[in-house]
C-alpha cells in the first residue's frame, strides 16, 4: 500500500481496484455469472477510482515514456497522481522503437531507470559508447506496469481538450471522452483539478500550446511562445530534454519530447534515455515544488 509522505494510507482513499468489495464466496460453491453484476463492477469500480481523484497533487497529460515515468515516481513518492491519456493503448511513441523496428536505445545514465523497471538491455555492440538496446514492447508495457504498481492512477481514452487557470496559474484539466472529439459530437467536457499539472503529451506539446491560445505569450521560454523543436540531432536533443523539463508556466511543468518542442530543443529519433531522464527531473522538480508549497 502507498503511503503519504504523512503516512496516510493510500489504497483506501484513492479508490483502489483492488480493494476487497464484497463477501468471499465459500469454496466449492457454484459461481453465478450475472451479465448485470459484470456491468455494475466494472461502472462501480471505474467511478470509485475516477471520482476520488477529481482532486490530484499531480495531473500528468500523455501516457507516453516521459509521462509514464514522472507518474512512477510522483506517485512512489506519495503524491496523488493521475495520467490522462487520449488513445486507447498507454505507452506513447515508444512500441514502434525505430521505423518500427522494435528496439530502442539507451544511453548509460537512461539504462539505470529501465534498470529499475526490470526491462533487459543488451550493449549496443555496433556503438563502443555506452549505449544499450533494449526490445521497445518490454520496455512500455514495464514503464505501464510500474507507473500503476507505484500507485499511479492512468486514464485512457480520455483527450484533455483544455485548460483551467485562476489568477495567472494552471488549476487543472478539461477532459472529454476520446471518442467525443472523435466523432465530433458537441457534448461538454468536466473537469479535474490539480495543484501541478505535466505536459506530457509528445511532440504537439498541447497543454503548453492552450495555456498560449488562452493567455497569449506567457510562458517561459524566450518568446513567451511554444518555440517548436528543432531538427534531429540526438546528442544536443537528449541533453537539452533534461534541462527542459522545468515549469514553463505557474503550475504547469513539461517532460519528454514536449519539453523540446516548447523550448525549442532538437529532436532525437529513437533513443529513449532522455525521455525517462525526463520524467524523472521533471518529477523531481515536481516534487520540490509541491513540498515547498506545504
Ligand atoms: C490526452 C494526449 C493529448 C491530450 C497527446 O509522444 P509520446 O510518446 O511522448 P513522450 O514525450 O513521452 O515520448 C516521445 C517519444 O515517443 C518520441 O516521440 C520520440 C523519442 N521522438 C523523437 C523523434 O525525433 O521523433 O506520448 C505522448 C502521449 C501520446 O500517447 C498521446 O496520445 C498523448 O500523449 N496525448 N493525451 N490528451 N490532449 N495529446
């Protein structure tokens, strides 16, 4: 079970799926399957875990590596955590490795994070530079598993259509059902609230980009703009997401590729060490910033 930094527990609180909601049956009893049972469990258990976490220390946008890893350790480190995520698989850009090929690679600082999410790598032997290989189907769904085993809480099929901002600071999140932008329909959205929120949704960096639509110039980056990522150059690309990931707006922080794109760092390709070094600076700073504010 997780535990607050106060010790509260958390299970309970956070509408936990695997809490214990009924009798036990007796062994050897015939099991009676209810279609109507089926459908209640699922709505009950869905709505138990979506309506505790309205409130969130942390929303995260983008359940690609970058998002995956700052819910790991936003949430192991106690902070009600929750990741919305547009399409119906989690796990972003990273299955399809490079052009497809299902590899990726890592550079030596990154493989200590796969390290920790027990995610094999073999070293890279056309590259004598410290760069490893890993297969990019383990990888995610390791990345998924650990986010969730942490204690955070992912939201798939969910598109975060825009923003709420009081008094020149990011509040929280706009959502809608995937399925309602995609078939266009004109229902409204809700909302879910957050003292910090991470813009982790990839190359469009889309959160940063309505907070600019609905305030005008008013991030941090040298135009007050998202400047948009540059052209590929892995080496400076990997190095400058780490530096990127950081408050861009009050409130609101970017990782991954996002983080790039909104300060105009260069792209990459398919080498992933950055984008879980990402998640991870970009949790910390998270981190720093929400127990400041206690
Ligand atoms: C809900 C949304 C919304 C929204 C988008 O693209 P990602 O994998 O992002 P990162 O930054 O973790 O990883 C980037 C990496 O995959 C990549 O593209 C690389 C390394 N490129 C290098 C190169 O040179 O091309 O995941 C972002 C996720 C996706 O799953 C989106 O569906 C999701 O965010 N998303 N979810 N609401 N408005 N917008």
């Amino acid at each position: 079970m997780q535990q607050e930094a106060g010790g509260q527990p958390r299970e309970a609180e956070c509408g936990s799926i695997y809490m214990k909601t009924g009798p036990a049956f007796a062994e050897g009893m015939p099991v009676r399957i209810e279609e109507a049972d089926i459908t209640k469990s699922i709505l009950n258990s869905y709505l138990r875990e979506l309506s505790s976490n309205l409130q969130l220390d942390v929303a995260i946008g983008g359940a690609g590596p970058s998002g995956l890893v700052a819910g790991y350790y936003l949430a192991r480190a106690g902070f009600r955590t929750a990741i919305f995520e547009r399409k119906l698989s989690v796990g972003g850009g990273m299955w399809g490795g490079g052009m497809m090929f299902n590899r990726i690679v890592i550079q030596e600082e990154g493989k200590a994070i796969l390290d920790e999410f027990g995610v094999r790598c073999e070293p890279a032997e056309e590259a004598p530079k410290g760069l490893h290989v890993a297969n990019s189907v383990e990888a995610t769904s390791a990345l998924c598993v650990g986010a969730l085993k942490a204690g955070a809480r992912i939201f798939n099929l969910i598109t975060i259509e825009d923003v709420a901002i009081r008094g020149g600071a990011m509040v929280g999140l706009v959502i809608n059902w995937s399925a309602v932008e995609m078939a266009k329909l004109h229902v409204d959205p809700m909302v879910v609230m957050a003292r910090k929120t991470i813009d982790a949704t990839g190359h469009d960096s889309e959160l940063c980009r309505m907070v600019e639509r609905k305030m005008g110039p008013k991030l941090r980056t040298p135009t007050g703009k998202v400047m948009g990522e540059g052209p590929m150059w892995a080496e400076k690309g990997e190095k400058a997401l780490v530096r990127n990931s950081k408050e861009v707006y009050p409130n609101l922080f970017v990782a991954g590729m996002a983080a790039n794109a909104v300060l105009g760092g260069p792209r990459m390709g398919p080498i992933f060490g950055g984008m879980l070094l990402s998640g991870k600076a970009c949790a910390e700073r998270v981190t720093a910033a929400l127990r400041q504010a206690r």
